[in-house]
C-alpha cells in the first residue's frame, strides 16, 4: 500500500460539510473502539479530490460490516437497513444524511459478463475489485484524522486526466465499466488511456456487451441519459465503437446531437410553466436516439439497447405516430380545439421534443404550453350534477363541447356555457 503523505487526507476530509465530519469522526472513534479498520472509500473520495464533496457518504469496514452499523446507527441515532447477502448495511440519519456501509471483499468472476461471487477481503483486495484508478482510492478513518491509501495511482491519473482500469480483466469481467468509463470521462473530461482503450476493443471483439441481461444494459443506458450532456458521453462511446458494437445502426447523428441541446435549453423553461404531468429529460434522449435510426430498426435497437416488452412497444409506437403529428401541426389551419386535442393525446416526452422543433410546429407547441393547456370551462362536474345531469358519458361529451366553445372563443361567461348546455341537452330532471 502506497500512501500519499498523510497531512493530505486530513485536509480533504474539512472539505465535507460539517455534519459529514462529524459522521466519519463518529464511525472512526467507533472504529477505534471495535478493533476495525473503518475506510471513506470510492466515489467520495475522487470527488473530494475533484473539490465537489457529495451527498452521501460510502465506508468500508475491514470486518463485518452488520454489527458495526448496528452499533454505529445506535450512536447516532439512525435508521438501519441491513443486506446479509451483499455484506452492506444503509444508515439514514434524521436529517436524512445517507451512510452506506460494506464489508471489505473480493469479487470472483464465474465468466464474463456474469453477477460476482463475493468474499470478505482486506481494503487492498477491495480497492483492487475496483473499476477505475480513481474510484480506488481510500482515506483509513482515525480520531486523530486520516490516511489516503491510493495503490493504483488514482490521484496521479486525475492530476494527469486519465482513465484506467485496475487490471487487464477489468471490462471483460463487467463490461458494464466501459459504458460507466465513458460517463467518467464526459463529466470530469478526462480520457481513456491508451491500453484501456485496446483492452476495451478487445473485450468488443468478444461481443462481452451482448453478454449482458438486457436489465443490466438498459440501467447503464438510462444512466448515461440521466447525464447533464449525453451527447458527449454518446461522442465518447462512438469514438471507442461501443455503439457499434450494440448495433450498427446506432451511428451518431449530428442532427440528433444538436436536438439533445436544445431540448437541455428549453428544458428549465418547459418545467416553469407548470404544465402536468412533466417530461422525463432522460426518455425525450432515448426518443432522439432512437428516432435518428431507420424505422425498420427501431424495434430491433431498442432491443439490443436493452428495452424489451410494453416499454419497448410503447417506444417504438410513439415514434411511429410523431411523422404524423408533426405534419398535423405543421398544417395551415389548425384551430385552437384541435391544437389542444392532438397535443392533449401526445406524451410530456413527444411535446418537449417537437418544441425543441423549429418553426410554426414550435410555435403551436409553446402556444399549447403557455396559454392552451390551461383553458377549462367555467362549469365543472359539480354544476352539471345540480342542474340535474347524472354523471356518466354525458358528463364528459358536455365538458368535450364546453372546452371546444372555450378554446375557439365561441364561449366567454359560464352564462353562455349554461345556455349551450341548455339547448343542446334540455333541462333534465
């Protein structure tokens, strides 16, 4: 174990908030006491480092983690969920505050691509089960402040802006690290390094992606969705033929990139206006992704994209159905009641991506956003009830036609709407 000077570490961990120090001086004291080595590992640790402390904190016991967690939530009061079969335990604390707890362990690969087998280990073994360099990084817990253990060079590596694997094995074993890899490196902009980048091709060559549970791949996918630019996690992914490699249509289409950002920048606005239910900012990528291959492929990428069964036809339905839509809107006379019944029937999703549009269909979007969504009749289901009406179909085919006379400006008072009623339905009794 290579330590960096150990004044380091006692200078990342007053980076963390206070009531995270307060925390990690509680778990070492407890460590202390115990006899265990107690670690701040992984994640917490490169982004310390990196000046951007999280919210969550991760430690490892070098020991059984269960009645250490026990022991510790009692002293701090907290809430814990214990997890026998991975060796983990959950504190949270009554402010909230996560603290995941695990026990130190290897992990044994029974093929690749396969779940590992684990078993207790010492940090060195730990760290080494690591993906990266930089998520291989621990700071031992002390009362009197901390040690940085870093054994692969990870500070080095992000000193240096470098991306590497703990060993040659590493993407064969979870090819799930080359698309995690890749996330890492758009969002710290950092690179692959050279032999990651042949051990990555060659794990491909293997079809090690294929291997996985389209569960498994899905999840990594909505992860590089859910990134603040995934067109650049995308370009990433392109460059080292991981798209590719899940099929080949999957070619990176500059428009599609391009669409991506401006769905970004309308995206705070669209949430501002109130309009429900909101978009989900991953899906409208997926739907861009997916809408910048051939339709005859769609169903067959978005299965090797991970998406199977009713998600997975609902997708590809909704592409279907945008064509039309978005000539419907481009049309020259579209009046108000239309407008708002065929952008009504479309997802938050298909609305986001056509006014990230250009044009008149952006236009008839924002107009639908900002005014036409909002409209509603002065009666309401109650009014109806009072007059005499048992609710039913009439309910709604009354409220169908009051919306449509409010949209297209036929109706402004709700006397107006109670004299339509009147003379279209008759005064029931």
């Amino acid at each position: 174990m290579r330590p960096i000077p150990p004044v380091l570490a006692p200078q990342l961990l007053r980076r963390l908030p206070r009531r995270q120090q307060e925390v990690l001086e509680a778990a070492a004291v407890l460590g202390e006491r115990r006899g265990v080595s107690v670690y701040l590992v992984g994640g917490p640790v490169r982004d310390l480092i990196m000046g951007s402390p999280g919210a969550d904190l991760d430690i490892t016991v070098a020991g059984n983690a269960a009645p250490y967690a026990e022991a510790l939530a009692a002293s701090l009061g907290a809430r814990v969920t214990i997890h026998p079969r991975f060796g983990t335990a959950t504190l949270i604390l009554q402010d909230g505050l996560r603290l995941d707890v695990a026990t130190a362990r290897r992990e044994q690969y029974r093929h690749p691509a396969a779940l590992p087998q684990v078993f207790p280990a010492t940090i060195d073994e730990d760290l080494f089960r690591r993906d990266f360099t930089i998520n291989a990084m621990a700071v031992r817990l002390t009362s009197g402040g901390g040690e940085l253990l870093d054994p692969f060079g990870g500070l080095k590596d992000l000193r240096g802006g470098r991306l590497r694997g703990i060993h040659d094995e590493s993407y064969r074993d979870d090819p799930t690290r080359i698309l995690r890899g890749a996330r890492y490196a758009a969002r710290y902009r950092l690179h692959f390094s050279f032999r990651d980048r042949r051990r990555i091709e060659s794990a491909l060559a293997e079809s090690v992606l294929q291997r996985l549970s389209g569960d498994r791949l899905f999840r990594e996918v909505q992860l590089v969705l859910h990134e603040a630019a995934p067109e650049a996690v995308l370009k990433i992914l392109e460059g080292l033929g991981v798209l590719r490699a899940l099929d080949p249509a999957l070619a990176r289409d500059l428009r599609a990139v391009a669409q991506m950002r401006r769905v970004r920048q309308g995206w705070q606005h669209y949430r501002q206006l109130g309009v429900s239910p909101r978009p989900e900012l991953w899906r409208v990528y997926l739907l861009i992704l997916l809408r910048s291959v051939p339709a005859r492929v769609r169903r067959r990428v978005g299965g090797r994209l991970g998406l199977k069964g009713p998600p997975l036809a609902a997708l590809t339905g909704e592409l279907r159905g945008l064509p039309l839509l978005q000539r419907q809107l481009e049309g020259r006379r579209l009046g108000a009641s239309r407008l708002r019944h065929l952008l009504d029937r479309a997802s938050p999703e298909s609305r986001l991506l056509l006014w990230a549009g250009s044009g008149r269909v952006r236009r008839r979007v924002e107009r639908y956003l900002t005014r036409l969504a909002f409209v509603k009749p002065a009666l309401t289901g109650r009014d109806l009830k009072e007059f005499g009406f048992v609710p039913g179909p009439t309910y709604r085919r009354i409220m169908d036609m009051l919306l449509r006379g409010r949209l297209d400006g036929h109706l402004k008072s709700r006397e107006e709407e109670i004299a339509l009623v009147r003379q279209r339905f008759g005064r029931p009794h």
